[in-house]
C-alpha cells in the first residue's frame, strides 16, 4: 500500500526512509531551498524549505515523510520569511547581479525572483572578503559565497579531496581551503571537480567561460526555478 502525506492539500506518495524535500521534487513539487542537493547528506542550514508540519516548523530537507500528516509550505507567512531570508543574504555579500557571470544560471537569483523580491531592503554589510584568483582554472569568489557548504559537502563524498570548509562564526564566517597558504592554487582541486559544479551562486566559475552562453538564454531566463529538476539548478554556466 503505498504510503502519502498532505503537502498543501495534495496527496503525496513516498518511500520508507525519504523525506519530505525528496518525495516532493519526486511528485514535482518545488520547495525553495539552497542549501540542499539530491546527491548529498541534508545540511538544513538554509531554512528556506521551512515548512508547517502538523502544526510545527522543520525543515523539509531533513524530516522525514510520514503517513497522513499536513504539510503546508506555500502560504504568505512561509514565503515572507523566506524572502527576508533571501533579502538577507543579498546584503551579507556582494550580489550585484547584472555584473555577475552566473545571473541566469543563479539559484539565489532565481530563488529571489520566485518569492517576488524587488528590493534587499536591509543595507548592505559589504564585508571584507577576498577573491581568490590564485588558482589556473577557477575563480574563488568569497563575496558571492553563501555559506551553504554544497562544495564542502560535494569536495569530501563526491571527489574525496577535502578541498573546502567554513571557517569563523557569524558575519565573520566565510570559505577556507586546505592549504597551508590559504590559497586555492596550492589545493588539489579541479576544474572538473563536483564541488566546482554545484556552487549555487558565482562564488566559485571557471576561468575562461565567461558569458559563453548570452544572457537570455541562460538555464533560469528560459524557465523558473521552480520548473527545473532536483539536482538540476547548478547546472549552467556562467
């Protein structure tokens, strides 16, 4: 008998074991996140897929689906702390869109525009953070960064490197290398490496494909976020 859960009134099927994020992307149901990917461990440390679970808040990345439960994630109360949450990461870094290699290729953009954001609304910080430039074939752009430590996670289980980490607290917090240097060049990553690739905004691009694919044809200017596949949303390049 096949198991199902209420997710804002439909009826979702699931398996043993998966969560609410993975049943619905199954059933084709987007829940806004930025931190969470298919291919890796759930790290609930965005909370944009925050969802009402019978009454209560948890994130949909890391509860798992139970039977007959309600589930609600698009109401107003929901998306306006979702979209604060995005106001607030525009203004903890430096995301200046129309300047950056990765606008249309860009989860956060694109999340931003899924929750009607016109405005970061809070001033903006400007940390000091450095760009690293250091590396022959990818850039380390820490002003774009957002924490969400996916090429943490794809560095260490998808290329066994352990190239990335997070380092600092707070406001303060921000990207390391494993290097004695501090440098990316004296790493041993890749251009090709998974941890490259899954980058959600343009704190990592590879060097030399820059605007190789116009704006406009770019993979969240032909469709929005919530149209693209699970695992799909990094894909593009800038």
């Amino acid at each position: 008998m096949t198991q199902t859960f209420l997710l804002d009134g439909r009826e979702v099927p699931f398996r043993d074991g998966q969560t609410i994020m993975e049943a619905a992307a199954a059933a084709g149901v987007y829940i806004p996140h930025l931190c969470h990917h298919p291919e890796f461990k759930p790290h609930g440390s965005c909370k944009l897929c925050t969802v009402d679970i019978d009454g209560r808040r948890g994130a949909a990345c890391t509860n798992r689906a139970v039977a007959g439960v309600r589930v609600q994630s698009e109401t107003a109360e929901l998306n306006a702390d979702r979209l604060t949450l995005v106001q607030m990461l525009f203004v903890e870094g430096n995301h200046i869109c129309p300047s950056c290699e990765k606008s249309g290729n860009c989860q956060l953009q694109a999340v931003a525009y899924r929750l009607g954001m016109t405005t970061p609304h809070f001033s903006h910080f400007y940390p000091l953070r450095d760009v690293d430039a250091s590396h022959p074939d990818v850039l380390l752009e820490r002003n774009r960064c957002i924490l969400c430590e996916l090429c943490v996670r794809a560095s260490r289980d998808a290329d066994g490197k352990n190239v990335f980490a997070v380092g600092g607290r707070g406001i303060r917090a921000r990207l390391i290398v494993n290097a004695a240097s501090g440098r990316l060049a004296d790493t041993d990553l890749a251009a090709d490496d998974r941890a490259v690739q899954v980058c959600p905004t343009g704190a990592l691009l590879r060097k030399r494909q820059g605007f190789a694919v116009p704006i406009g044809r770019r993979l969240f200017d032909l469709q929005p976020i919530d149209a693209v596949g699970p695992g799909q949303e990094s894909g593009g390049e800038g």
